[in-house]
C-alpha cells in the first residue's frame, strides 16, 4: 500500500503532469541579478548548503521551484528544467528527469546550482561529491513551508528582495479571499479527488490545509486509511459521506469531469452532482505548493461562494 500511495502522490498530486519541449538556456544568456554577498549557507534538511557564488546556471528537477524561481525573477538564471516543468511557458524544459535524474546529462551541463524536490537514487550525494550545490525543497506540508522554500531560492538566488514581496503577495491574496467567504461556509463538507481509482488527500496534507483554511470538513479524514495521508477510498464511502463540494483535480491526468463523475455507479445520487457543484481543477494548480496556491484558493473561494449562494 505504501508503494502505490507513494507512486500517486509523487506522480498525479505532487510533481508531474506534462512534458514540453527541450530548450535548454545558454548560461552565458543569464543577466545578472539583484546584488547579494556571497558565498551564502542555507540550512537544508538538517545540511547546510554552501553556495560559493550567485548561481547563473541553475538546474530545477521540481515543477514547483520552477515556478518559485520563475516568479522571484530568477528564471533568467535557470538553464534547464525538467521534463515536467511545464509553467510558465517560457521555462526551459529539457530531457532531465526529476524521478530519475542521470548524474551524467546533469553535470554535462555545468550547473552552479541544482534544485530537486527529493532525493532519488542518491543524486543529492553524487552531485555534491561532484562539487554541485544542492537544494532539497520537498512537498510543503503548510503553507509556512511554502514561503520558507520561496525565502530560501530567493537568498540562494540573490533575490532576495523579490522573495520576500512574492510571500508577502500571497498572503495578502490568500487572506483576502478567505476573507470573502461567509459564516455558512464552514463545516461544507468536500472530497478532493487526486485520480479515478480513488486516492485522496486529508486534513494533514498540504492540499488539505489549504482547504482547512476556508473552513471545509474533508471526508477523509474519517476514513481507516487517515494516517497515511493520503487514503484510497470506496466508491460507497464516498457516496455515504456524500460530500457537499466534490473537487477534481485528475482532469487532466485521468480525463475526469462532472460528467464522468456522474456515470460512475451510485455517484449520480451524490448532493453534489445534483446542485451542480462539481469543480473541474487544473491538476498543476492543485498539486503543487508553489506561487498559484492562490489560484487554488481562489478557486475554492469561489466553489463555496457559488454553493452557500444557491
């Protein structure tokens, strides 16, 4: 059950979705950034990381610091991304693997920084013992965890400055969308899907947090596979819970839709189906803990605005 459980995290909710052309940057086409003191140590999962100089060939293995370098102003410094670093549109997308990445095609390339979000087959060693600073940045658990990885590209990238302003955009975002949802709100209860064989995430997640933040009771977080975080669950829970709010967030991995969901045997009885609140996410948006947090939020702030308006 681990191995299935962890296979669907990494793969539908947390990294990857699509793939994109290679078109990796020329370092020499990196402009300089803002100006910062150099080298920098940053403290890493319990390591610290010493970065002797402002990097100007940086190496993203995860989607979600691709879009964190992206939106501190740092995406003229990355010379290649990997093949599922698909936002924005103008990163450059290569052949490397995030899942599997080869040490060889990494260092062929002469990065002055690598970020990768965990650490398959001892890369973070071997690009280390190659001389290659490293940042591990794995899947947020809060949004605090958020904003300290943003902090922490923003000191490893000389753009400091603009970190700080991203973090404090968001916050400012994010609260004022809660701010709009009204008292009835809380307590809806809603199923977050991650793909059609049923995973989920609950409360303890960071997608769930995200919707603990407008008030809204998940369903699994009563179901007996809770503590994985990460539960499968069965058709008839699902419809004996009958979820106020039912999120898709494997439309475009899975091709799932209200109207799929609908055919499915026993879920045309859910509440949801009937009142029309079915919500179709981009599945990037959902699973990742990056910048369009807020578009997440937004998106269920407006799910449940639509629902307590009917």
């Amino acid at each position: 059950m681990f191995k299935k459980i962890h296979v669907v995290v990494a793969v539908s909710a947390l990294l990857l979705t699509a793939c994109g052309q290679s078109k990796i940057a020329s370092p020499e086409s990196a402009a300089p950034s803002t100006a910062a003191s150099y080298p920098v140590t940053i403290e890493n999962n319990g390591t610290s990381v010493v970065i002797p100089k402002e990097p100007h060939s940086i190496i993203s293995l995860s989607p979600t610091a691709t879009e964190i370098l992206f939106a501190i102003g740092a995406g003229n410094q990355v010379i290649a991304v990997d093949d599922q670093s698909n936002f924005p549109a103008d990163a450059p997308v290569s052949a490397l693997s995030g899942f599997t990445p080869n040490l060889e095609s990494i260092v062929a390339l002469s990065p002055d920084l690598v970020v990768v979000s965990y650490d398959p087959d001892g890369i973070v060693a071997a690009l280390t013992s190659a001389g290659i600073p490293v940042l591990v940045q794995p899947a947020a658990t809060t949004l605090d965890d958020t904003y300290t990885q943003i902090a922490d590209l923003g000191t490893a990238t000389g753009q400091m400055q603009s970190a700080g302003e991203l973090s404090s955009k968001m916050k400012s975002e994010i609260a004022s969308a809660i701010a709009k949802l009204p008292a009835e709100a809380s307590g809806l209860t809603y199923f977050h899907e991650i793909d059609n064989t049923l995973y989920t995430v609950t409360s303890a997640t960071f997608i769930g947090s995200i919707y603990a933040l407008a008030g809204l009771t998940n369903i699994a977080d009563t179901s007996a596979d809770a503590a994985s975080g990460y539960p499968q669950l069965s058709s008839e829970f699902i419809v004996k819970a009958d979820p106020a709010i039912v999120f898709l967030a494997d439309t475009k991995c899975c091709g799932q839709s209200a109207k799929t969901l609908a055919q499915r045997p026993g879920f045309e009885k859910l509440s949801a189906i009937a009142s029309n609140s079915v919500v179709e996410l981009d599945d990037d948006v959902a699973s990742r803990w990056g910048p369009r947090t807020v578009d997440f939020v937004k998106v269920i702030v407006d799910s449940i605005l639509k629902v307590t308006s009917k």
